[in-house]
C-alpha cells in the first residue's frame, strides 16, 4: 500500500499508526472470513429470523395456499424456506406430473437441486435448463447438469447465443379440477445462501394465464414450442425493451392530458441509451421519475431542461439491494413489474429474462405502498447522484434518520400481515 494511502486511512478512520498493517501482494478477501469468529457482538449485525407467512408454515397445503391467492416473499426479511419446501413437496406429492426450473446459481450442496432429484426418483417429469455460463458458478452448473442427467432428467444447457438468466418454476399438478400448474417467478437465484444476504422478491402463483406464459416459454427453452405472443410476462430479448419504453411514453401522454405521469424503478443497473433517452422525454414532458439504482446508471439526472425531473439514488447496506421493480403510475391503476431484468443491453439484447406484472392488487398496493416508499426515504444508507456524475449523502434536514433496511428487518412480513387482515376484515 502507498503510505500516503495508509497515511489517509489512517487520519480517517482515527487510527494509530501501530493498527496498520502491510503484507506482500494483494489481500486474499476471503481470508478476512476469520475476522467473523472474533467474539466482539458488538462489532457485528445482530442476527434476526426471518419471517414465514403462515399459509406457508411448514406442513401447511402449500398448493392450496397458492390456489387460493397469489402470495409474495421478500427475501432475506422473508425466509427462502418455503420455496425450498415448495419443492419438496412437489416432489414427493404423488399427483404432481411434473416440474420445470431454470437453475443459474445454486451453490453448493443445493436443497432446490436435491429436490428436483427427489423428484426423478419419484417418478415426475424433470426438466431443468442449466446455465452453464453463470460466471464463477460454471463448475458447480457442470457438476448439478451431470447429476440431474443421471438421474434421468431433461436436462437442457442454455440457448445457443443467449444466456438464460430468467428465475423461473413450474410444478404441474393432476387435481380434481384438472390440470393447475403453480409457477414461482423470483428476481433472484435459486440459492438458499445468497437468500440471505441479497435483497429479492419472490412470487407464487397459480393464476392460469401467468403460468400458461410460464408454460409456453419453457417449451420454447426446451424446443419443445416456437414462440408466440405472452399474456402478461415481458421476455428478452425484445419483448422487455420493447414494454418498457412503450409504458413510459403512456406516461408521457398521461402527464399530457392529465399531468399526474410519474414513475419508480429500483433496479440493478441502467445502461440502455434508448430507455435513457425516453427517460429524458418524459422527463422534459413532465413526469416525476424516481430510479433507485445499486450500481451503474449511465443517465444524468438534474440537468436543467434534459432531467429535471429525474432523481437517482443508490442504497449500500447490510444486504445487497437485487430486486428489479418497474412501476408505472398508470393514472392510479397503476402497472408493477417484477423481475430477473436490469435495463442493460447485455440483460435486454443478450439473455433469456422475464418481467411478469403483478396482478394480485393487495400484493401490488403493498409494494407501492410499503416497500417501495421505505426505500425511497432512506436516509442513512442512501446516497444520491448529481448531475456531474458524484454521489452525495441525502440531507436528512430536521427529520428522523431512517435506515431502510433495519426498517425491514424489524417489520419484516408486515405486507404479508397487512395482506391477511385484508382478508379477515376489520
């Protein structure tokens, strides 16, 4: 390290010189994991557990839960159990036929992909689409596909020219009814240690259009089927581009003809100079813009004339921010987005993802109503993007500071709560 560095480090992080230390080369990170066994609690997050609604506590009818409404978890505030046991008892549920995943990053030891060769052992109809070009996870991808095919899975290895990056599950169920299928649809993996520490938003749904869409893209991942238009899922490439530019001119007429256009992204990384430059228009035109994006954002906002009307602001914290939510104000009927897309060329021209809506209305109204705002008025961990490209700390004023995170970890499953009483009534 250049003293001068050092030398700075020091002055602000108020330390003595004697507390700095220089190895040779550069610092293996992971070895900084032995830091975790000092006992100093007071140095570390205070741990919490994290919170499962009770229509998918463990022994309840999962599928009639899901039957009966749509039904959202966002992790970590919100345990990854319940889509582990999801398909658990998929299977071993002697009526269900069969079940479909696409499988990015796993990890080690997967419970997901041990239940899928569960499942083969059961006797169901496996098929799993396996990204082999999940960077740094290409030999755990390898060895799971291998598994899966030995078991006598339908295993197939990406798209040709394309990466598969969409989360997606279908269990296909025989019920008295008929045939129901049951889709999970996640903005993040299927990866119960990465759940923990990455913020996403999962959705179970056994609505017959969503999951029709669901259906039908897995036969066209698998060959089985040749594209035709979707009910309601976004699929890249094309398709996701496509829809959001279209929804933000619809908030360019609406602020037109009624002046109340305004829309909410909170996202991975915007990059994509056509969605950009219809961010600018509707800007000019009018309408309020609020993009809370974690890491790249190549569009200025506060230009005068250009983006006035745009902020960027990005959260750093304890979890790492990876939902991908698209809401558009839709003159109070409002459109919410969710899903494994950030607004990249790689993400929109490059790979196999999925925007689905979310239909369900009290799921939609919480999201708009909880957790989008609490990140929104962040002001401990937020930072905001100027003009000139820099990034600055909010000015809280003579407000309460406010920690978006901690909020979440202290009311975690309040949506779903809020959700239940809804259905009781007062």
């Amino acid at each position: 390290m250049i003293s001068s560095i050092a030398d700075m480090m020091g002055a602000k992080l108020a330390r003595f010189p004697h507390m700095i230390y220089r190895v040779r080369g550069p610092i293996g990170f992971a070895d900084l994991f032995c830091m975790m066994k000092l006992n100093r609690p007071d140095l570390k997050d205070v741990p919490y557990a994290p919170y499962i609604p009770g229509r998918l506590a463990h022994g309840a009818d999962i599928f009639n839960a899901i039957k009966t409404r749509d039904i959202i978890l966002f992790h970590p505030y919100e345990s990854f159990q319940p889509v582990i046991e999801f398909l658990q008892t998929a299977a071993h549920d002697p009526d269900v036929l069969a079940i479909k995943m696409t499988l990015y990053r796993t990890g080690t030891n997967s419970p997901i992909v041990q239940a899928l060769l569960d499942a083969r052992e059961q006797g169901k109809a496996v098929s799993v689409l396996v990204e082999l070009k999940a960077r740094f996870d290409e030999e755990n991808n390898i060895g799971w596909a291998r598994a899966l095919e030995r078991a006598g899975a339908h295993v197939v290895f990406g798209v040709m020219g394309l990466k598969v990056h969409a989360k997606l599950c279908l269990v296909v169920r025989k019920e008295k009814s008929g045939i129901v299928r049951y889709a999970h649809m996640s903005t993040g993996n299927y990866n119960a240690v990465t759940s923990k520490i990455y913020t996403d938003i999962g959705l179970f749904t056994a609505n017959e259009e969503i999951s029709s869409d669901v259906s039908h893209l897995f036969n066209v991942l698998t060959g089985y089927s040749q594209y035709k238009a979707y009910h309601h899922l976004l699929v890249a490439p094309g398709g996701i581009k496509t829809g959001i530019i279209s929804h933000i001119e619809q908030e360019i007429i609406r602020q037109a003809e009624y002046g109340d256009g305004k829309i909410i992204f909170k996202l991975n990384a915007l990059q994509d100079d056509e969605i950009i430059r219809t961010l600018y228009r509707a800007s000019q035109e009018g309408v309020k813009i609020h993009l809370q994006v974690r890491g790249i954002c190549c569009l200025r906002p506060g230009i005068e004339g250009i983006s006035d009307n745009i902020t960027v602001t990005t959260i750093v914290g304890r979890f790492l921010e990876h939902a991908r939510i698209y809401y558009f104000h839709k003159g109070g009927d409002p459109l919410v987005l969710v899903g494994s897309s950030d607004l990249m060329p790689r993400n929109l021209k490059r790979r196999i993802e999925t925007l689905f809506p979310i239909l369900d209305t009290g799921i939609r109204d919480e999201i708009i109503s909880t957790i989008l705002p609490v990140h929104l008025h962040d002001t401990i961990k937020t930072r905001v993007l100027r003009a000139d490209g820099s990034y600055s700390r909010v000015d809280r004023g003579e407000g309460e500071p406010f920690q978006a995170q901690e909020w979440l970890i202290e009311n975690r499953g309040i949506w779903n709560r809020n959700l239940m009483k809804s259905e009781v009534g007062p």
